[in-house]
C-alpha cells in the first residue's frame, strides 16, 4: 500500500537566506548511524534548498572552521549520550554529539529549522535527553490486524509473514526523527502464532528489520508469551523456578541473539485478561521477570515487566475490591525483588487509558525498582482516531507530576528519567496509534500524537504547545492562519473530547468491547451493576478510606486531598468519591448542572472546530482536507449521541431539569 511522508515531506524554500552554511558536510570519523545522519541532511538540503551537499573528510576536525563554510560534525564526549549542541560560527555551522545517535538528532533538529524556514545565522542550541528509553508498543498480530488499531492494518506483518521493505525505512526515519529509540512490534497479547517469532521461522526476516532499525539508532523489541516453553518447548511447565524450565529460556535466549543480535530485550504481560504467567505455579511477578532477564543479561538485553495486572473476573460490588487498587497491591510488595535489567512498565493512571483519571499511586511507591510510563496515542478512549484529541497537553501534565515520593526530584518525569532513583534502565512508552493507511495514522490530525509523543519524550523543555505548533509547521507549511488555527484546534481538542464524553473522572461509559460510542452503564467486566454506582440520589465511586481505601495508598499530601471531599479536584471528584448531584463543585455548579453544561457545550465546540478547518482549507492539501471532513462530521454525530444519551440518563436517574431550559427527553 502507498504511503505518505508525514511531516518528513519536505517542501522546496524559493527564498531561504542562509544556502551558504549547506554547501557541504565535513566529517573526521563515522559509523553506520553517523552515515545515515549524513544522507538524512543531505536529502533534506536537496529537497528544501536544491543544493547538493557533498560529504567531506575532516581529518582535522575544528582547524578548518574558518577557512570553509559548511556543516561540521565534531565529537565532544562532555556531550551526554544521544544529544548535541548546534551552533553557527561565521559560515559555519558545528554539530557536537557525545555519540552517533546525537549527531542524528542533532541533524534532525537542523532540518526542523530550514522546514520552518528559520534562520540558522545564530543558531545556537543545546539538547540532552533525559529519558533513556523512549519506545512505542505496537498491538500488531502477526495475522495483519492491529488489537486497538485505527489507521487500518499491520505494516510489520500480513499473513503470518512479516514484512521488509521501504515502508519499515520510512518508519525508522519517521521515529528517529523525533528522537524515539526503541519499538516493540508485536502484540503484548502474544497468541497463536506470534509466540513462533521467537524460532527460526522469522529469524531472517527480524535480523533485516532490526538492521534497519540500527541505522537509525532504534533498538528493536518483542513482546514474549511467557508461557512459550509449553508452546514452543514442548514442555509440561512455565514456572520460573522450575529448573528445566529455567534452562529452556537461558539455551532459547542464546540461539535468538545468536540471530538478532540487535534485539534490545522482550516486553511482557502477564496474569492479566487471561494472559499466562507466574500466578499459575504460585510464584510472584519478581520470579517471573527474573527468570527471564537472567537469560538475557549475558547480550545485555532487558526484560520489561507490564504492570497492567488485574483479575477481570472479580464481584466489583463490594466496596473493597476496586480494579484501581491492582497495580498497587501486586507490585508495591516487590520493590527492590527485581533484578537491574527488568523494568516495570506502569500505566499513566491506575485504569485504562481514560479521558481523566488520577496518576496511578505506584508512581512515588516505588523506591528500588525501575520504572517505565506507559501511555497511549491510539485513541482507544479518546476517539479512536475519528475524533481529534491531541493528548500531548495530558502527557506534560503526567510527567510534571509531583509523586511527593521524596523532597525533591520527585516528578513521573524524574523518576522515569532515572534521576530521582539513581536509575539508569527507565523510560516512557506509547501504545502506537500507526496503520498501513497511506498517512500512517487515519486521522492527519492524530499524527500530532505519534510526532508529539517523541518531541516530549526526547525535549524536555518543549512544550505541548510548542509541538503542536512545529508540528503544524513542518507538516501543512508556514502560512500564519492555518498554523494558528490547526494548533488552537490541537491545543483545545482534549479538553473538548472531555465535556462530550465521562464527566468528573468518572471514566468508561462506552460500550464494551469496541470501546467507542455511549453506553453509560457500558464496562465489559462489571456486569454485577454499574460502574459508575449512580443512582437516583447520587454518582461515583467511593475510593476514599471509607470505601476501597485506594485514595490513601498515595503519598501524603495526596492521600489527605484524594481523600476529602471538600480538596479533592474537581476533574477526579468522581472517581474518588461518591456524592449527590446537588453538591456543589468549586466551580459553583451543582454536579448535575456540569455533567447536562459541559456535554451541551462539547457539541458546539466540536462544531465550532469545524467552521474554523472549514475556513483554513485553501491551505491545506485537497487530500488531506478531504479525509478530515468525514471524521469531524462523525465526531460531530457521535458528540451529539453523547450529549443525548448522558444528559438523559441523569436526567431520568436524578429528575433534576436543567437550569438552561435545554431540551432533555
């Protein structure tokens, strides 16, 4: 299937100023990633400028600054690993990297300025990543079909089959472009099939993939049926401390690295939504990632443990068992039992990726193990890509996050960077929102997801304004109107998908299974009643030490203001508490009067963002505007059914009219 370039696209400048710095590249030394940095610029400077930019030996490495304008790659180790500092120097511009992966970005980051026609002539800019591993996770079977996927199928695979070919380049481009460095391209469901791809059926074919990946300074990943030495073995058992068991993984792990030498280590999930793991044999999670980051520590390979654990089959009527407290009271016991090169892969909120939900407690709980945030830029919640809803400005919030796990670098960012622990095997990873639709990601407008997620990952002083904005740049070009309108659409579109969808927290009221459209009592493992606990006096669930005590497993101060009415935040005060549809938010609104107030107002600013891509269209490619307008109208449709429906069930539930006088039936 064809494809589009995203926002690597690169659009001629007739006018740019500064054509004299891009004349040539000087180089002293190179490797595979450096070589791919050079033809990266290279194609750029052709693309954009019309120059040819020949590659030169350097053997002198700074002598020459001032005799010969051009590009310089000069290595400096006081650079820390995979950043750089760009700066001009009459008619030259200096990279500096500590490493190869640095003169990537770095290289990168200069093709941003001349896709943005900015000037280079004081280009001064230094950048080091703070976070270590910055992966995507990809739900992709082996079969072609994507769990959660909304940009049509599989570009890995088809048929069993995986697939090498210049769309898996163009990816690579795509992900290093914005600093991402690690991808796991399987399912973390592994079933059927796809447990084989850890045998000499797809050796060939992930050895080519992962060369690729190399050029490009991405390390690749698999998930791993943790339960393949029954499967692909031939044995009775999967328990981590069985011997034989033992053996087989340490002897599997020497012939897959023998062949993927590349292979950056396995993403697993276990004893959830029916998944095998350590429970089955009465072991803990420690013995079941153990177990397997002792095989592959000898190729220094990681092993990272999911943390999304829950039995989906408990009775949710009680008021102690609370699906939110399971990531909690399965791990915490743990801290400090895993081995270095496991790390626990932790959702943003202790749910499933909602519109609103609290940061998950785990986060400031754990003191001695390594952690990784997992977030999600496929919409599965959030629209599944019919809908606009940059989710950038909820991730920055996420990673400004203060766990109060000690007095000072204690933020979701500083843990997961390793600098609040001392930590070097952290990172951040998304649930990837691509397909083999010609623009990669359905909806042109979720690209900003996929390019936003990288840009935060790897720039930590970027805002999520700020990506928005060179997003719009680098992808629709440099027209003012449509650069403000398109980020103002990004920048309000969260917010927006919030007001027409679950109020206050609350979460779900989508139907089951699919995920996508109203369905107030919808929640697929509650079927002993509603989730949401609403009844005729009142709405929400009770997770203060009073109810399911989950509000108190935070560190103070958190565990004080979750736990009262009276400080928790408003946005959460349905997740946490229980109360009347009379009680009055601090917003001055009855509960009542913001749930019928913000699902009316969510339907005019759906149709407000449409007038407003209607009047930028002359802007935009014909393409791109053509398959824009079918999904705002279906957002529009589906806005007006979530207006309808929860309006109407509160109504009926509360009998309490709406002040406005809006039609409610």
């Amino acid at each position: 299937m064809e494809y589009e370039k995203a926002w690597l696209k690169y659009h001629r400048l007739s006018n740019y100023k500064d054509c004299t710095f891009f004349c040539c590249i000087y180089v002293r030394e190179s490797d595979l990633v450096i070589e791919t940095a050079i033809k990266e610029l290279q194609l750029a400077v052709k693309e954009i400028l019309g120059i040819d930019c020949d590659r030169i030996h350097n053997p002198n490495g700074r002598e020459e600054y001032n005799m010969n304008s051009g590009i310089y790659f000069v290595a400096d180790q006081s650079i820390q690993k995979e950043g750089y500092h760009i700066y001009a120097k009459e008619q030259v511009i200096v990279i500096q990297a500590g490493d190869s992966k640095g003169f990537l970005y770095g290289v990168f980051e200069l093709i941003r300025y001349l896709q943005r026609n900015q000037s280079v002539r004081n280009i001064d800019y230094k950048m080091e990543p703070d976070i270590p591993y910055r992966m995507l996770n990809h739900w992709d079977n082996l079969d072609g079909s994507i769990e959660r996927g909304y940009a049509g199928n599989s570009f890995f695979f088809q048929d069993n089959e995986i697939m090498v070919n210049e769309r898996t380049r163009m990816y690579a481009r795509l992900l290093a472009s914005v600093g991402i460095n690690a991808t796991v391209i399987n399912n973390v469901n592994v079933k059927d099939c796809a447990t084989d791809l850890i045998s000499d059926m797809y050796f060939d074919k992930l050895r080519a993939m992962a060369s690729i990946f190399k050029e490009y300074g991405i390390q690749l990943f698999l998930s791993l049926n943790f339960a393949a030495p029954m499967e692909l073995g031939g044995l009775h058992s999967a328990d981590p401390l069985n011997e034989e068991v033992r053996t087989w993984w340490k002897e599997k792990m020497v012939e897959v690295y023998q062949n993927i030498p590349n292979l950056g280590g396995f993403l697993i999930k276990a004893d959830s939504e029916g998944r095998p793991g350590p429970f089955t044999y009465g072991r803990t999670h420690a013995d079941g990632a153990n177990m397997l980051a002792e095989a592959v520590a000898p190729f220094e390979g990681l092993i990272i443990w999911r943390c999304f654990v829950y039995n989906c089959q408990q009775d949710w009527r009680d008021k102690v068992t609370d699906r939110a407290r399971a990531g909690y009271d399965n791990f915490k016991p743990l801290d400090g039992k895993f081995l270095d090169n496991v790390i626990l892969q932790i959702k943003n909120g202790p749910m499933d990726f909602q519109v609103r939900e609290p940061i998950t407690p785990l986060f400031g709980a754990l003191h001695h193990t390594n952690q990784m945030l997992e977030v999600q830029i496929a919409q599965e919640y959030t629209g599944q890509q019919k809908h606009i809803c940059y989710l950038i400005p909820m991730f920055e919030q996420i990673l400004q996050f203060h766990t109060y796990l000690q007095d000072q670098k204690d933020t979701i960012r500083e843990i997961i960077s390793g600098q609040a622990l001392n930590q070097k095997n952290c990172g951040i990873a998304a649930v990837a929102n691509t397909g083999n639709d010609s623009n990669w990601t359905g909806h042109d407008l979720a690209a900003a997801n996929l390019y936003g997620f990288g840009r935060l990952a790897y720039q930590k002083d970027c805002t999520a304004e700020d990506i928005a904005r060179e997003w719009v740049e680098v992808t629709f070009g440099s027209n003012k109107e449509m650069i403000t309108t398109i980020t103002d659409i990004l920048m309000r579109s969260w917010p927006i998908y919030e007001q027409y969808t679950a109020p206050l927290g609350i979460g779900w009221m989508v139907n089951p299974n699919h995920h996508y459209g109203p369905n107030v009592d919808g929640y697929e493992y509650d079927r002993w009643g509603t989730y949401h606990r609403a009844d005729h006096l009142g709405i929400g669930v009770d997770r203060s030490e009073r109810g399911t005590g989950y509000a108190i497993t935070y560190q103070e101060p958190l565990a004080s203001t979750y736990n009262s009415v009276e400080t928790c935040p408003d946005e959460l005060l349905l997740f946490f508490h229980h109360v009347s549809y009379t009680h009055i938010l601090k917003s001055g609104k009855s509960v009542i009067q913001h749930i019928y107030d913000t699902h009316f107002d969510g339907v005019e600013n759906v149709e407000n963002m449409m007038k407003a891509l209607d009047k930028i269209k002359e802007y935009l490619p014909l393409a791109v505007y053509n398959r824009m307008v079918p999904r705002l109208e279906e957002q529009l449709r589906l806005a007006k059914e979530w207006r309808d429906q929860i309006n109407t069930y509160f109504y009926r539930k509360s009998g309490i009219i709406d002040t406005k006088n809006r039609t409610i039936y």
